[in-house]
C-alpha cells in the first residue's frame, strides 16, 4: 500500500513538473511572438542593401508628427509583392498604417479614393493625397514627401543664353532633372530674362545652369537683387573653353557678383589623375569627389563619391555680408590647367596641384524680414545633365543643395536607389569554360564515380 501511494505520489509530481514546463514553453513562445509582432526585424544581407529601406526614409518615418495611411489597391494575389516593401514602411513608425484593399471587391471605395489603375499606391496624409507612379522605395517616398509637405515651390531655371535645356532629353539636357525636383514637391518653370529681367515673385530657388553666352548686365542684376533681397539660387559655372565648337564666354559681369558674395570663379580646368575614375571608365576631365565638408549639404554624403565633368576651382571667402562655407574639394592628385585653348591633356609644371573646392554654399545677409539669402555655386554645369545625373551621389547632392536652400533641411539624406544592374559579362572563351564544365564536365565527373563504386564493390 505504502508502494502504491508513493507511485502516486511520484507521478502526481512528474504530473506537476509537465504542467509547470509545459506553461513556461508555452509563456516563452507567446513573448516571443509578441516581440516578433511589435519588434519585426529583418537581415538584409545582399551586397547592395537591397532590401533595406534608404537614410531618407527612415529619417522621414522617425520624425512623423502626423497619422500615415498607405493604401495599395490590387488583387488579392499581388498582395505579398507589396507587402515587400511597404511593411517595412508599417514597421518604421506606429503612426504609419499599411492597408492592401481588393480593388475589385472594393470598386466603389476605389473609385472615391481616386484609383484608376490595379497596383495603385496612395499616401493619405491629413488632408492631403498622393499616389506613387509606382510600387518601388523611390516612388513611395517620394509621395509621403509630397504629401507631407505644404505649400507650392518653384524653382526657376534662367534660360536664353545657352544654359541647359530644362525640356531636353539629350545627353547635355537637363530632361531627367526636371522630372527629378517634380518628383520632390517642386514645380519647374524657365525664365528667359532677356525678355524681362527679372523673377517670378512665386520662384522659391533659381538655377543658373551653364550658361555659354555673356549675361547682359540686367540679367546679373536681377540674379543679384533675388539673392541679396532674401531670394536662394544655384549658380553652376563653366570652364571658358576656348577649343569647343561653341566656345564658352567669361560671362565676366556674373563672375563679379559671385565674387562679392565672396565665391571666385578660377579661369581654369580641374582635370582628376588619381585614376580611380579609370576604374568606372571616366577620364581626367571627370573629376571624382569623395571629400566633403561639414555643411548640412553634406554632411550625409560621407558614404557617396560624386562626379563633376569639365569642372573649374573656386576660391571661398567670407563677404562683406556673407558666410561662405566650401563643400567638398578634390584629392590632392588632381591638378587644374589654364590652358583653356587646347583640348590636349597635358601636365605642365606651371600647373596649380590639386585639392581644388568645387563647390560653396552662403548665406547673404539681406537684413530684411524676408531673411537672409542663400547661395550654392558649383564649378560645373553638366554633372547634372541626362549623362552624368544617376552618377555616383549627383542625384542625392543636387536634392540635398535644393532642400538647403529651401529650408527643408529635415530632407536631407541619402534618398531611395535604384535596384543596382549587377549582370555577369563574360566573354566568349568564359561562356564556353562554363558550358562544357556544367553540361558536360559534371555529368562526367558523377559517372566516372558512380563506376568506379561498381568497379571496385562487383
């Protein structure tokens, strides 16, 4: 009888023990699932971060003041294509909620929302609503950005003396720019100031894009007073070439006005010889820049190298009522010829040896309410262009410099990428060591085995 109570004894405390470990498992399953569900992390481990949502966006999401909703509209079927990118939007910030709604089922909801087409993604943002062209990081926060953002801002680009062609989708227009700042809550509009010399009171910023021909002097004049009376402006200034079918003019009056701001235009070519740019197919007249300031412009571009074709120096100086700050300079293998009559590249000992500041940013104190000026000048006009914008940071510093003097400097970051084009070129010879090796190298190599085991085991 003793037996059989301590047996019962024993298993009622085994009993016990099962029960005890059983909840615990089962306490410890459901806090992980809840952190899981709160906490969603992910690794990305592909070489591009491809699956890693941009400094921009995340510095957006981080900072929202306000309730986000992103609607994805499709079939049902195309939801977890989505769910890719825009979840990780969801798991940025608590005041940004994901809705996938069926737009077949939900055809009268879609119709008010706005839908016209399977795929759609809105941004709903208090009273505001924007759709992303597509379904791609690029497109999605370039939408909240818009939707965030109030107020109207237009950026002028002075046009009639041979700058770049804001319209143009040639190699040295300025195409793709243009549908790159509307993409970013801008408006474009050129301004042709020899039909009258002055600005629209609506131009936020103002961009000298190159020009080839002489700026009469009310056109220097009203570039002048928009800066001096609070307006921002982008001056890029050429090299004078001299050797070109089109030759480029000294444009001397706006080289003085740059100048008293206290930015000096050299009269010379920046020509890079470090030959990283050799690595990336570029030659010397395309210097490459990976040595920035400490200017918000770029301050988040540490991570980027930038290129800036047929580029001259500068020279930065405070003004009179200015503060000028430089942005980022070449290495010290870089060297600047005043040779500007010859296409022949050649280092000569009368050469200034690099690093050379190829771009500056100031502020103007205009002492009126409507707040200082704001200036940046770069010594290039086509490392914007159709052929040289998607090179290296181009992209990410133009829409910083834009959102510098604007005053949205909440904006500036290292925005979305495109998916990075990473296809094997090989040559014949390589196409043929592979094919004979798989095709035929392999299937060999496992008969020849597979023998050899029945030889020896016959």
């Amino acid at each position: 009888m003793a037996n059989t109570n301590w047996i019962k004894a024993r298993q009622t405390k085994f009993a016990a023990y099962t029960a005890v470990y059983v909840l615990i498992v089962l306490a410890v399953v459901g806090v992980l699932n809840f952190l899981a569900n709160r906490y969603n992390k992910t690794l990305d481990s592909t070489a591009n971060k491809q699956f890693t949502l941009s400094d921009q966006t995340v510095k957006i999401a981080k900072n929202l003041k306000q309730d986000v909703t992103i609607s994805y509209w499709d079939q049902p079927t195309q939801f977890q294509a989505a769910r890719d990118l825009l979840d990780r939007y969801k798991n940025l910030s608590s005041k940004i909620n994901v809705q996938y709604q069926d737009v077949e089922k939900n055809r009268t909801k879609a119709i008010a929302a706005g839908v016209t087409r399977r795929g759609a993604v809105l941004i709903d943002a208090g009273a505001k609503h924007e759709e992303a062209k597509s379904l791609s990081e690029e497109e999605v926060t370039g939408a909240l950005v818009r939707a965030l953002k109030t107020g109207q801002r237009l950026t002028c680009f002075v046009t009639g003396s041979g700058e770049h062609g804001l319209d143009d989708a040639d190699r040295g227009g300025y195409g793709q720019l243009k549908t790159l700042i509307e993409s970013n809550n801008y408006k474009t509009q050129s301004v042709n100031l020899l039909q009258k010399p002055a600005f629209p009171k609506e131009c936020t910023i103002v961009v000298v894009g190159g020009p080839t021909r002489d700026y009469l002097q009310p056109e220097v004049d009203a570039i002048k007073n928009f800066v001096e009376n609070g307006g921002r402006a982008i001056v890029m200034l050429d090299p004078p070439l001299k050797f070109a079918k089109q030759n480029t003019d000294e444009n001397a009056a706006l080289m003085n006005v740059v100048a008293s701001w206290g930015v000096t235009a050299d009269k010379n070519l920046v020509l890079d010889t470090s030959g990283v740019g050799q690595l990336y197919g570029l030659g010397p007249e395309i210097a490459l820049i990976s040595s920035y300031a400490t200017h918000p412009i770029v301050r988040e571009m540490k991570r980027l190298s930038a290129g800036f074709p047929i580029v001259r120096g500068l020279e930065v100086k405070n003004g009179e009522k200015t503060t000028v700050e430089k942005l980022f300079e070449t290495s010290d293998d870089a060297f600047a010829t005043s040779n500007l009559a010859s296409s022949e590249i050649k280092q000569s000992a009368s050469d200034k040896k690099g690093p050379f500041i190829l771009g500056a940013a100031g502020t103007y104190n205009s002492g009126k309410e409507a707040g200082s000026g704001r200036f940046v000048v770069v010594g290039s006009s086509s490392w914007v262009a159709n052929t040289y914008l998607r090179l290296a940071g181009n992209r990410d510093l133009f829409l910083n410099m834009m959102n510098w003097l604007s005053a949205d400097e909440d904006l500036i970051s290292i925005r979305p990428k495109e998916p990075e084009d990473r296809r094997l070129n090989m040559t014949r010879n390589q196409m043929a060591v592979v094919f004979y090796s798989s095709v035929l190298g392999i299937p060999l190599l496992i008969l020849f085995a597979g023998v050899s085991v029945w030889w020896k085991r016959r």
